[in-house]
C-alpha cells in the first residue's frame, strides 16, 4: 500500500483499499456513502462516456434513496460538451462520478476542471481511473478528488484485485461495506465494532498475491516512468490512427486530437461487422476487442451498436502496427469477396 500511495501521491497508505477491481471500488462507494447521505431531492451526475460500472451502481442507488441521475453530455467527436455544465451541476448535486479516460473511444477527460466545479457546490468526486492509472502520471493530491478507483489487470498486475483511494476523512465516516472477518475489533454476543480505515473496508481473507503482484507492477511502471509510457504511447496511437486513416469508408470513434485520446482506437469498416473483422485479425495473430466494450449506451448515443478497438501499450511498436493495417486492409479484401 506504501508503494501505491507513493504511484499516485495519496497522502497515506490509509487511505488505500484493497478491492477486486474498479467495479466493486464503484459499488462501495455507492453503498456506503451514497445509501447514507441521498435523499430525495439530491441528484448524482455522470457522462455518458461512462463504462456500465459507473452508471449501473448509481441506477440502483437513485432507486432506494428516490434521488435523479443526470448526465453530462457529449460532443460527436466524443468530447465532453461542457455548455451547461453549470445547469447539471447544482446545489442538489451530491456526487459527481466520471471517467478519466473512456474505455470505449479513448477520450481524455478535463477532470480537474470538473472537480473544481463539483466541489463549488459541495459534491463528491468519484473518477474511475481504470483506463488512466496504467498510462499516465496521476495525482490525486494534485486533482483533489474526493475517491479514485483503478484495476491491477489493466497494469499488469494479476486479476481480482483493485484499489480505491479515498481521503481520510470520508473513509472514517463511512460505514462498512461488507461484513465479517478483519474489519472489526471486537465481536461480542450482541454487537461489533468496527476496525479502522483501510481495515474497515477489507473484511475476509485478503487476495495476497494479487496485492504482492499489484506492488511489483506499481514498481515496474514507476521505474519506467508514467511520462515516458504516455509520450510512447501518444507516438504509437498517432502512428496507428494515421495508418488507418488511409482506409477508404473508415470511422473512427472519438477525438482526433491524440493529444485528449488514450491509447486506444475504436472503429469500424463499412460493410464488416466488428466480430468478423476481430475474428480475422485474430487468425493472423492480433487481439482486438469487438463489441460495445461495456460501453452499450455510448457506442449507440454515436450512432453504432459495437466497434473494434485497438488498444496500446508499452509493449507495442510500429512494426505491429503496420502488421495491424495491412491485415485489416487484408480483411477488407476477403470479406468483399465472400
């Protein structure tokens, strides 16, 4: 935990948890913050870039507290369209949960800006950190969110393990998420009390090796430095976004300013469905995603029902890149062929 506060510049180790993952980081928030302090006439924001993980949790919880769930919208481009923020933003707005970076088309949120505004008027952010944390420098000092969440496979970490940061004081105030071993500090006949912060929030038996496996990949990325892995990353998603560019009828989701884009690109070929294309390249060795990325009410508010995406990472070169674009302009071939 002292090596991952370090990574992300929390100010202590107590202020980390241990979670499966970023959906059940969401959910705990949701749970135990969110069940205590809506009620009817506040509201949650989020946009609708969102992964399902960051819009599923709050639909439940605008059930049981009877409060709304607004939306920040987005541009065609995919960027966020910030006009009216102040209009969805407002005194009723009691949490403002958003993604850093959208898993589905690759855009780069102005959290910072968005923070500044939540907390203007008294809400707690939430950013999923999922598709940031593993690719570029993140502070949360810095940002001055109230929780951020990520995943260790995403980092190359092992699955079922995940972080969420939160700073002290709300986590103390909190009540606990999950009940039964670890989280107490004593049990009697009649009642318990409960262990302190980040204990509080980790009942069971901890997963050990997914934390000693997150610790060693925290080490690793930080030794070649988050700088240096999303300068290489900007170089190889440009690379790749103008080779594909070249592709007659291509549509691609999301900005074209790579500067504000992931590492990340999401498409689609007239006349080929994603599945086949991903079916394809895969048979020449390449692994793609294909799908609505668990993404569904962002790939349909763009007009589609699912894309390929191409993902990068510190690993990845020109060289398969250019291997990438010539078997996608291969499958272009073959399926107007068949």
């Amino acid at each position: 935990k002292e090596k991952i506060a370090e990574f992300i510049n929390a100010p202590n180790n107590k202020s980390i948890i241990f979670t499966k993952g970023t959906t059940e980081s969401i959910n705990l928030i949701a749970d135990s913050w969110g069940q205590s302090n809506l009620k009817e006439s506040d509201n949650i924001v989020i946009t609708e870039l969102e992964h399902h993980s960051n819009i599923v949790p709050w639909q439940e919880l605008i059930k049981k507290t009877k409060s709304k769930l607004k939306y920040i919208p987005i541009n065609s481009d995919g960027t966020l369209n910030l006009t009216n923020i102040n209009n969805i933003i407002t005194k009723n707005t009691k949490i403002v949960s958003m993604t850093h970076v959208s898993n589905g088309i690759g855009t780069i949120n102005n959290i910072k800006e968005i923070i500044k505004i939540a907390k203007s008027v008294g809400a707690k952010t939430i950013i999923d950190a999922a598709q940031s944390v593993p690719h570029m420098p993140i502070d949360v000092s810095d940002l001055d969110c109230d929780f951020l969440a990520f995943s260790g496979h995403k980092m190359l970490a092992p699955t079922g393990i995940g972080v969420l940061y939160g700073k002290k004081e709300l986590l103390e105030s909190m009540p606990p998420y999950q009940k039964g071993g670890d989280m107490i500090i004593e049990v009697t006949y009649d009642k318990s009390t409960w262990n302190e912060i980040p204990f509080k929030f980790e009942a069971g038996t901890p997963n050990i090796a997914g934390a000693v496996g997150l610790s060693a990949a925290t080490k690793y990325l930080m030794e070649i430095g988050m700088q240096n892995i999303r300068e290489h990353e900007i170089e190889i998603t440009k690379y790749a976004y103008n080779n594909l560019m070249n592709i007659d009828g291509i549509e691609i989701l999301g900005p074209e300013d790579i500067d504000i884009r992931a590492g990340l690109i999401s498409f689609n070929i007239p006349n080929i469905h994603p599945h086949d294309l991903g079916t394809f390249v895969d048979s020449k060795g390449i692994a793609i995603r294909t799908g609505h990325h668990c993404a569904m009410p962002l790939i349909k508010k763009l007009g589609n029902h699912s894309s390929a995406r191409a993902s990068f990472y510190i690993y990845n070169t020109n060289k398969e890149v250019d291997k990438f674009t010539t078997e996608i302009n291969n499958s272009i071939k073959y399926f107007n062929n068949v």
